[in-house]
C-alpha cells in the first residue's frame, strides 16, 4: 500500500484535469450568470419573476445532470468513454455560440437545451476514464479524484470571473459567448492529450456476442423497461389530473420533473437489481450506491443554493459596496471555487496519511459529516438572514463562511462519492451507474431551484425560516447515516 501512495499520478490525469477546468468555465461561468440573466429587465434580460426564474434555473441545471444517464449508456453501448467526450465538448460549445446571439426567448432556451445535452454526454464520461488510471483502487484512487476535482474547481473560478464580470458589467451574450471559447480551449486540450496519455482508456466497446439466452434476456430487459416507463406516464398523468402538479407552469414543470427524477432514479436501481443479471455481492454494492444516492440529492439540494437562493441573498440583501466600486453578486459563487483549491490538497493529503495509520473514515462516515456541514452552513445564513429583515444589509462575512463549511463538506462528498461510484458498480454498468451520480445532482438542483423561488421580497420575515429547514433537514439525515454506518459499510463488500 504505502508503495502505490508514493507513485506518482499518471500523465492522463492531468489531461483530464485540464479538459475538464475548461468545461467547467464554460459552465460555471455561464451558470453564475444564468438566474441574474433570466430576473433582470433593465440590461435585455428576460425580466422574469422569481418565482418562474429560479424554477427554469432549477430545470436548466437539474437538466445538465439528467441527461449524464442516457450519456453514460451512450459511452457504454456506443461510442465508448473518449469519444463522448469530444462529441460532448463540441455540442457544449455549439451550444454556448447559439447563447451568445441576441435573438429572444425561443433561441436562448434552445441554447440551453443544447449545453444541457452537450453536458450529459460528457460529463459521467470523463470522471469514469479517472477510475480507470486507478485500477488498484484505495485511497490513491480517491487522492487522485480529490486532484481532478482542483481542476473542476480552478474552472469554476476562472469561469465565474471573467463570465460573470463580462455578463453583469458590460453585456449578457458577451459573457455566453465567452464559455465557448472556454469550451474550444478544453476540446483543444482533450483530443492532444488523449492520443498520447490516455491510449487503451475510454474505448469503443467491444461487440457484444449475440447468443439466443442474450437475445431471451434482452426481450426480458426491454419488457420491464417499457412496463416501467408506462407506470410513470401514467403515475405523472394521475397527479396532473387531480391538480397535484401543475405541469403548464415553469414551478409546475420543475415539480413534475422532481417527480420523474425520484421515480426515473428508483426505477432504474430496481430494473438493475431484478434483471441485470448482478452476483449476491454486487446487488448488496449497488443497494449502498442507493442510499450514497439519496444522501448525495439531500447534500446537492443545500449546497447548490449556490446559484439560486444564496445568488438572490447576495444581489438583494449582503453588503458589497468596497470603496465606491461594487462587486458583482456573482463573485460571491468564487469563494466555492476558491476554497477548494486551498483545502483539496490539504484533504486528499489527509485521507492518505489516515489510510497510512488505519484511521481513514468509511466512506459513509464522510457522507455524514458531508450533509452535517452542509446544514451547518446554512445555521449561519440564518443567522444572516436574521440580519436581512431588519432592513440592514447583511455583511459579507456570512455568505463566506457559509462557502467555507460547504466547501469542505463537498470534498467529504462528492470526490470520494465519484471513487466509490466507479469502485463499487458493477463493470458493466459502471459509465450508467456514473450517470446516476449525476442524477442526484440534478434532483437537488432542481429541489435548490424551487427553494429559491419562495423568497418573497414582500415577506422578507420567512427568510430565517427558510434557512432553517434546510439546517434541520440536512443535519438530521447525515446523523441518521453516522448511526447505521456500520452495516452500509458491511454492504460495500469490502471496498472502502
């Protein structure tokens, strides 16, 4: 063990590292601006209200995630891991270039719709080229994924700079435009690199041999596929004919699709664990992918906040006036960014030196302390909040700290969350499995979205209380898992 910590990482990581940054400029930066784009009527934004603003947010980023599982089964049954990659990068930018021109409401929407489907083709696809360097697994896999996670972070910084500073300072479709070329600089970095670094990684996959019991057993698959699909059409129909969802608004969609994604997420584990043909062992691991699932939705449902609920609390209510020049609100998302790169290096190091002493936390015990943080964070908005009300604005030191608790709660989470994802899903349902990860995101940016849309300016006294739910939602769950930490491990199978 201490030989495989002390070997240095392989060449390809740091090609991924940098593909990666480039595509997360493209969509953080795009991101930081996306709600202030979709509220403002002044500058040509769409001039929306909040409530529908912050629920086509929570659709747009709920969407890029989504679509990470039918990415996955692409890579998986098609183009293999690298080519979905490149076809994803350059969807992404095609995507971007349609943002940048002024042209309505009809051809912005369609520019989204593109980078979302851009997004779910390559983002499952690149994180699961990263567990194929480390096939030995342990903690050298999770430092390694701690490392590219630097790289999604060092985007994320530069991109919420130059395109939030470009969107709100000089013009909206100046600051789309520039995640294309994020993207360009990213498919430029992607298809040098690979040929050399990552030959034998990320294949077209092999033919499958088609025998009569593979023929038998795929009509099986595909019956219980359609059966499943039927029970949602007609779960969703039932909830839109009594008027328990209201799917002909931008609130009622994003409910619907809270719906699906929950049913989508259930079905899917259910279909693999009937008829994907798994050992004893395997359905025990995917039965723990399940509950890191669950945990990973709750913990993305507060953190990713980031850009709707804790976006409006910086715009509307925070103190951001230095001197006599005001700091765009969208600079606030940096410190995210900016907490990674100081604390990744410092936390892969201690996962590494605990696994040298036998001390490493389970990887539940770091989901725990994950959803723990992440309601701390918002304990301390409340707290501003509290601030808010009384017609003061709030100081900017609550906003960072809030970053800070969330940001190491993100590496307690989502680092580790994507090792054990490639570690414990079974080989051939790995990329499809990676997509169900980013399926969780998507379920609690939807959940971030629709929360923002209860702020009511003219109501400002529930504000604390809103806070409040998520500290007490999120806490709650993560102490729940530190319980029964023990049997989930168990169920892991000896993967740590």
């Amino acid at each position: 063990m201490t030989e495989q910590l002390s070997q240095k990482h392989p060449r390809g990581l740091y090609v991924l590292f940098f593909a990666e940054m480039w595509e997360r400029f493209s969509y953080y930066g795009m991101r930081a601006i996306l709600l202030l784009f979709l509220l403002d009527n002044m500058r040509g934004g769409l001039g929306l209200e909040a409530s529908e603003g912050t629920a086509i947010y929570g659709l747009y980023t709920a969407s890029v995630y989504l679509l990470t599982l039918p990415g996955g089964w692409l890579a998986d049954n098609v183009f293999g891991q690298k080519k979905s990659i490149w076809y994803g990068g350059i969807i992404i930018m095609i995507g971007h270039i349609v943002l940048a021109i002024p042209g309505g409401t009809g051809l912005f929407f369609l520019g989204l719709g593109i980078v979302a489907m851009g997004t779910g083709l390559l983002k499952p696809n690149i994180s699961s080229i990263v567990g194929e360097l480390y096939p030995e697994g342990g903690a050298r896999r999770d430092a390694a994924f701690s490392i590219f996670y630097m790289g999604i972070n060092l985007g994320s910084v530069l991109g919420i700079t130059i395109v939030g500073y470009l969107g709100q300072k000089i013009d909206w479709h100046m600051g789309f435009g520039a995640a294309a070329v994020g993207m360009l600089l990213g498919l430029i970095v992607f298809r040098y690199g690979s040929n050399t670094y990552l030959r034998g990684y990320g294949e077209v996959p092999p033919k499958k041999i088609v025998t009569a019991e593979a023929q038998a057993k795929a009509g099986t698959e595909k019956k219980l596929g359609y059966g499943l699909v039927a029970l949602l059409v007609g779960f969703l129909a039932i909830l839109q004919l009594t008027g328990t969802l209201d799917m002909t608004t931008a609130q009622g969609l994003a409910q619907g699709a809270g719906v699906i994604i929950v049913s989508v997420s259930l079905f899917y584990f259910l279909f693999i664990l009937i008829a994907g043909g798994l050992t004893p062992v395997e359905k025990k691991r995917v039965l723990v992918l399940m509950v890191f699932f669950f945990a990973a939705a709750i913990f993305w449902s507060g953190f990713e906040q980031a850009g709707s609920s804790l976006q409006i609390f910086a715009e509307r209510y925070t103190q951001r006036t230095i001197g006599g020049w005001e700091m765009p609100s969208s600079w606030f998302q940096n410190f995210n960014g900016t907490f990674i790169l100081i604390f990744a290096p410092i936390m892969a190091s201690l996962w590494i030196f605990l696994s040298s002493k036998g001390l490493n936390p389970s990887t539940p015990v770091k989901f725990a302390l994950a959803l723990i943080l992440v309601g701390a964070g918002f304990f301390v908005m409340e707290m501003g909040a509290k601030v808010a009300v009384t017609g003061q604005l709030a100081s900017p030191l609550f906003l960072t700290v809030t970053y800070m608790v969330h940001t190491i709660g993100e590496l307690c989470l989502s680092p580790v969350g994507l090792s054990s994802y490639t570690k414990l899903a079974p080989k051939r349902y790995v990329s499809q499995l990676m997509g169900i990860w980013f399926v969780a995101a998507s379920l609690g940016n939807l959940i971030a979205g629709l929360f923002a849309g209860g702020f009511d300016e003219k109501n400002l006294q529930q504000m604390p209380a809103l806070f409040n739910q998520v500290t007490l939602f999120s806490i709650g769950f993560g102490v729940l898992l530190l319980i029964f930490w023990k049997p989930v491990k168990k169920w892991m199978g000896g993967i740590s």
